[in-house]
C-alpha cells in the first residue's frame, strides 16, 4: 500500500505505523515515513490510535485513514476521494 502513496493529495501526509522495525525501515528506505508504535497493540487500530496521538496532539486533522497492511489487493483508485 506505500506504493500508493504518490497518487495521495499534495496536502496529505502519509505515515506508516508499525510495530516492527524491519518494516520501518524498509518503509524510510522506500523514502517514506514510519513510526514505531507499541508491539502489545491487539488491533491496527489501536496501533493507528497511537500514532495519530504522537503525530497530531492538537487534532489539527479531521480525517485519518487506516489501510490496512494484509489488503495487497487494493488498488490506489479504491482509495482515492470522490
């Protein structure tokens, strides 16, 4: 799914958040941006939860999205605003 990224909005960021750092860094290698987040989440949701938390304490944004890992089948227009 990072390889969607590029086709996001310009005024979007785009964060990996994961538990494990070889993910992380194949995500910075990728150019992107990871951040690493409590392994004992039992959900990505709870992942994303704390993530957004560090990223926007001020809750600036009013949409965050959660795509998930294991959905390789999804294809950027899916995502894409309407």
């Amino acid at each position: 799914m990072f390889g969607a990224a590029p086709s996001r909005p310009r005024s979007a960021r785009f964060v990996v958040a994961c538990a494990d750092i070889e993910i992380a860094e194949a995500i910075e290698r990728a150019g992107g941006r990871a951040m690493m987040t409590d392994p004992s989440h039992p959900v990505g949701t709870d992942r994303i939860y704390e993530a957004v938390s560090k990223l926007d304490p001020e809750r600036r944004h009013d949409v965050i999205v959660n795509v998930q890992g294991d959905l390789r089948r999804s294809s950027p227009p899916s995502c894409a605003p309407r």
